[in-house]
C-alpha cells in the first residue's frame, strides 16, 4: 500500500496553493498516474538514455516551472515492482490493476518519475527595494508571495 495509498497522500499533503505533484511511468500500474503533457516528453528522453536520467527543472509554456525526478527501485520496492512476485502480490494487483504494466523491474532501473509542478502564481516575485532605496535587487528567491510586504523585503537585504 505504500505506492497505492502513502504515495498519493503525501503528494497532496507537499502540495499547496499552485504547487502540485505527483508521479507517471512509462510503464504504468495505475491510469491516473500518466505523464503530463509537458512530463512525456521528459519521461520519454529518460527511457532512452537512463544512464543520463538526473533531477530536471524546465520552464511551462503556462509561465510555470516543471520539476522531474527519476525514481529508481530500491529493493524493498521490488516485493510489487520487481519480477519475483509472490503469488498473493500476483492476485492482488491482479484484482486492484488488472493492466499492470509496473512489474519486472529490477534495483536500480528507471521506473518512473516524480513530478512537481509551480504555476506562475506560486513562484516569487522579483525582490524590490522599499520605496526610496536605491539598491541592487537580490534573488527572486529570497522572497515568498504569501507574505506580507513588509516581511517579503526582510530577506531581501534592504
């Protein structure tokens, strides 16, 4: 259950306002988890060079950044993903998922990726100094929207 159940929760829960996430595989258990349309293209580069598979941001034609990571079976994943399933596993993904395509992996192959996706709106605005200070501007990093402005310009240096 912790895929099926835990994985799902947690997405929700790291989740916020414009912040979402998940994971999708080329070879998917579950049909909600397919890729995104900006994911695809990404998960599609992974399957073919997984030897170069690493963490990945990439700007969203939404004005939004992307964010993918490979997830890569360790062995305890494999009781459900690996080849050697036991036979009550076997039926019970069966009944749950009768597609499976999730199986057969073995520790350390490209199994997937997770995703997160930041709309426009959740990332900060550039840092601008209080009114009447002249001064360079430092990372747009250094801020958080959901502040209020007066704690906003407090990380940024002024």
């Amino acid at each position: 259950d912790t895929c099926r159940v835990q994985a799902p929760a947690r997405a929700a829960a790291s989740g916020g306002p414009g912040v979402s996430g998940g994971r999708t595989s080329h070879r998917l258990r579950n049909p909600a988890n397919a890729p995104r349309p900006w994911v695809a293209p990404l998960l599609g580069e992974f399957v073919a060079n997984p030897g170069a598979a690493a963490p990945r941001a990439v700007a969203l034609p939404t004005g939004g950044i992307g964010y993918v990571e490979p997830i890569v079976p360790q062995p305890l994943c494999l009781a459900c993903h690996g080849a050697a399933l036991a036979p009550a596993v076997r039926a019970r993904l069966a009944a749950q998922y009768p597609a499976d395509a999730a199986t057969s992996f073995r520790t350390g192959d490209l199994r997937g990726l997770f995703w997160v996706e930041f709309a426009p709106e959740a990332l900060a605005p550039p840092c601008r100094p209080p009114t009447g200070t002249a001064r360079a501007a430092p990372s747009p990093a250094a801020t958080r929207r959901s502040a209020p402005s007066s704690v906003r310009t407090r990380g940024c240096r002024w």
